[in-house]
C-alpha cells in the first residue's frame, strides 16, 4: 500500500457514519474503510 501524505478533515458526524458503514462490512475501523475506498477508485 501506498503511504499517504494528504489530511483528510471530517465533522463527527461524517466520521462516525464512516465507522458505522466500515463496521456492517466487516472492517476493524474506519481507517480500514477509507483505504478500501480509495483503492477502488
């Protein structure tokens, strides 16, 4: 995987509705879930 450099900013809100997706598919967290994310774009 690559290292990343870029920050990425979200309000509580985004952020735990990204935990609450990671979750239902099985991920540990959301750091998990945004990697997915991006290696599928």
């Amino acid at each position: 995987m690559d290292k990343r450099s870029m920050p990425v900013c979200f309000t509580n809100e985004q952020f735990k509705k990204i935990e609450e997706i990671a979750k239902k598919k099985g991920m540990l967290n959301s750091s998990q879930g945004l990697e997915k994310l991006l290696s599928d774009l």
